[in-house]
C-alpha cells in the first residue's frame, strides 16, 4: 500500500489517429507537451479506436507519465463516452471489437480528415479507412457491461456539453456503472446525481493539451506499470476516480 498523493491527470487527449485532430498530434508530441505542462497521469482516447496506444505506452516511461489506455466511443445515440483500461492488451482487444460494430462510412481525409496511427518514432504504420466518428452499434445502456467485459470502466464525456452528450441527447445524466463523469466546468449547470466529477482537455491540437486537469488522488506506485508486459493497477485508478468530489 503506497502513500497517496495529488496527481495532476487527463483522461481525455486525442491524437492523429481522430479524423478532427491536427496531424502533428503525434502519441510523442501530444506526450511532450503533456510532461511539460505536468501532467503525472494520462489517458489517450481517440474516437472509436485504440490504435495509437500500442505507441503511447511504448513512449510514456520516458516522460514520467503514467498510460491510462481507451477510446472516447460513439453510442448509437451520438454520446460519447471514455472507455479506459489500465491494460494495453484489453484496450486493444476493446479495439477491435469496437470496429467490428462501427458504422461502415468511409473516411474521405480530404473533406473530414486524416485517421492516422503511428509508432513511437512518428512513423505512419497505417490509416483507418471507416470514418471514426461514426456511431458504434451500442448504446449507453449497454456501453459499460461490454467494457467491463474486458476489464475496463466508464466515463460520460462532458456531460454539460450541448453536444454529443447525455444531457444534449437524453436531456438528463442517466443513471449508470460510471466511475465519474466528465464536466467541462465544476460545478456544472446539470444534476449529474453525485457521481464523482472530473474535467479533461479534450484535446484535438497542441496548445489545448492538458488544459483542464484535474487532481487525482492516488498512490504513483500503485498506479506506475513496472516493466514490460506488466499495468497500472485497475483498482487504485478506480478507487482514485472514487475519491473524487461529487456532484449534485
């Protein structure tokens, strides 16, 4: 049992691979820029796919930061929400499940962007050819029993956001398995019925990573993977995400 202490945190980061991101935002660049402005903990999630993550874990040792893998999916009824795994191997096989039930609208990188993965050194490895802000064959009912299934949790993205969120599609914060729920300010001007708050970047280009942080209360040695092959510690996250101040 580690002693705890405030890690500065963001569980929502884009990088090239999301079709509205810039294209530098390479896993290195968008790490960079995350270290410097002092980021402990971090999350990559793309739209509907993990495939930038294999990189980010590869690179995040030599910032300091500790890798929370995920997505920010596409519910069937537009709400995104962050589906986030401490294993790199859960968040991937989530990764192709997820493609499998994508909607099948090809990406046209002239007109919505480019869909891009890379390696840790910036190289292209190649580009996903469905666009990936279409919707998931899922829906927010079901969104977090089938992370669960592969060891992951949930979080409703900025829910007071009047787009693509449950109050912009549901008009209420439902009811749900989340771990928290993502606020692009606290206190926010929707009843999110006392589910621990946190807020997140939402970054799509480098000058916004990192820019709404917040304080996660955590013990780094439980959190930190130790070595190749192995994770950060599901509970402590959670339980971390747990200790977080409450709504109304």
């Amino acid at each position: 049992m580690g002693t705890r202490m405030a890690l500065l945190t963001d569980l929502h980061c884009h990088s090239c691979l999301s079709p509205c991101a810039t294209l530098e935002m390479s896993p290195r660049l968008v790490l960079r820029t995350a270290a410097a402005k002092g980021l402990r903990v971090m999350a990559l999630t793309d739209h509907n796919s993990s495939l930038n993550c294999p990189a980010f874990a590869k690179l995040c040792p030599s910032f300091g930061v500790v890798p929370i893998f995920g997505m920010e999916a596409n519910t069937s009824e537009e709400i995104h929400v962050l589906c986030l795994f401490t294993s790199l191997e859960a968040c991937l096989d989530f990764d192709r499940y997820a493609r499998s039930i994508l909607a099948p609208f090809p990406n046209d990188p002239a007109k919505t962007g480019d869909q891009v993965w890379v390696d840790e050194d910036d190289n292209v490895e190649g580009e996903v050819e469905n666009y990936l802000l279409a919707t998931l064959a899922l829906s927010v009912e079901e969104i977090g029993a089938k992370a669960a299934e592969y060891s992951g949790i949930v979080i409703p993205a900025h829910v007071d956001r009047p787009a693509f969120s449950m109050t912009s599609q549901l008009g209420v914060v439902a009811r749900g398995p989340w771990a928290a729920l993502e606020c692009v300010r606290i206190p926010p001007a929707v009843d999110t019925l006392g589910y621990p708050l946190i807020t997140s970047s939402d970054s799509h280009c480098p000058e916004h990573v990192a820019r709404r942080p917040f304080w996660l209360d955590a013990a780094l040695e439980e959190l930190q993977p130790r070595g190749p092959g192995t994770e950060a510690d599901m509970a402590a996250f959670a339980g971390a995400l747990a200790r977080r101040p409450a709504g109304h």
